[in-house]
C-alpha cells in the first residue's frame, strides 16, 4: 500500500492539518458541476484528467452518496424508483476554468425490474467503461452496510480485479446507511469487508472500506478526503487521526 514518508505528527499539530485537509477536501467536492452524459462508451469525451467513477446496486444510496459527498442536493438524480439512471453522467471537478478530475455516476445495477435487454446493454456498456476507459483512476462502490456484498457486487469485483491489483485503478469501498445499524453490528459490517477485500489486495494495490451515513453525515469528511488525494496527489488530503476509513492490507 502506500508508505507514510513524513514523520507522524503528534497531538493537535495532527488534528489540525487534518481538519484543513478535511476542509479543503470538501470544498473540493463541492465544485462538482454537470459535463455531460452517455448512452454510450463512444459517447464519452476523452480526457487526461483523472475519474473517479461510482458504482453500486440501484438501491445502495448511489446517487445520494453523491450528492452528500459534493454537499450538492440534487446533482445527482436519487429516483424513488431504483433502476431509472440508465446513462453515465459526467461531473468535473476543481476550479470552473481548470477541471482536474472528473465524476462519474454509473447506472445502478440489479434492480429486477428493469427491462432484460435494457439490463444486458448496460451491463455491457459498464463492463467495457471499467475494463478500458483510460482516464479511470478510481472506483466507487457502494454497499448497503446492512447486507453486505451481494453476488452481483462480487461480480464486479471480480471483473474489476485485475486493474486494482496492478494499481492503475484505486478502490473505495463505502458502506452505506451505516446509521441503521448499532455500534458491533457496523464494526461487524466492516469486518466483513475488510476480509472480501483482502482478496483484491497487492503490493500494489490501493483499496479501502468506511462507513457512510448521509442521513448522519458520517463518513463523508474521510471520503472525500480519500478521492481527493487521489486525484491532487501533488497536494495530498491526509485523513485526520480517528476516522473510520481503514486500509485493506495485503
């Protein structure tokens, strides 16, 4: 994983670099504005800025993850009927004259009820976005924390797998509506992600698991600290001491 090549700082000299990391982190995540959007892999502009796409069930709290980690209400479209996003939306990212990274919102998968042939294209349309996009530097994928990962997220881990082995694509892994369960049951959750990821994990690989409330607003300082050094590794966003974010060690 990644060496600490500073020496640790100790006391309130650490907590305050993590708080202005924190800060300028979600002011960061707050600058996400609608690029455009695609029906298809062709349609998408090609880019050298870095992309952070996420992912995730149709009911898992995608598109309300995404709106509470950009402090945005309705950037991305949450429906009340799972299964409606069937394009990718794209987001950029930094200051409005000099984008330096961009969003991507992934249409949610394994709500029953969507068409057969709409689910196999987007599952193709998917499969060719995280398999060969090259501007992918990151990956997203929410799990509803009370469920844990489901076959089809297994799925995509799988699929993904080799990309976060070799390091060119990092991994967040969020477990979401982390507020419905109590104290154990969250570490319990967490337990049990950390030993799926272990599988994924390399010397090279970048992978992490938190948990996420956006109805609680836990988790999202840590998060977008996270995308944020990913993408402005120049200026590296430092989590604080204490947070919930853990490293999934090989």
């Amino acid at each position: 994983m990644t060496e600490q090549m500073n020496p640790p700082l100790k006391g309130s000299d650490a907590a305050t670099e993590g708080n202005s990391a924190e800060k300028a982190a979600l002011a960061w995540a707050h600058t996400a504005r609608f690029l455009t959007t695609a029906s298809r892999l062709n349609e998408l502009p090609q880019t050298e800025l870095p992309e952070v796409a996420f992912v995730g069930r149709s009911n898992a709290g995608k598109s309300t993850a995404i709106n509470t980690l950009t402090q945005q209400k309705r950037l991305a479209f949450a429906s009340k009927t799972p299964g409606r996003t069937q394009h990718i939306n794209l987001f950029e990212m930094g200051p409005k004259l000099e984008a330096n990274a961009l969003l991507a919102d992934l249409p949610g998968y394994g709500y029953a009820a969507v068409a057969r042939g709409a689910k196999l294209r987007w599952q193709q349309v998917m499969a060719d976005y995280l398999e060969v996009r090259r501007s992918l530097a990151g990956v997203v994928l929410m799990v509803d924390s009370r469920l844990g990962f489901t076959d089809l997220d297994r799925q995509l881990l799988d699929f993904i797998a080799p990309r976060i082995g070799n390091g060119a694509v990092k991994l967040l892994v969020l477990l979401t509506k982390s507020d419905k369960l109590n104290r154990s049951e969250a570490q319990a959750a967490l337990a049990a992600a950390q030993q799926t990821l272990g599988e994924l994990t390399t010397e090279e690989a970048d992978v992490n698991v938190a948990l996420f409330s956006a109805l609680k607003k836990s988790g999202v300082g840590d998060a977008a600290t996270l995308l944020h050094g990913w993408v402005c590794p120049l200026t590296p966003a430092t989590p604080a001491s204490g947070t919930p974010e853990e490293h999934v060690h090989p």
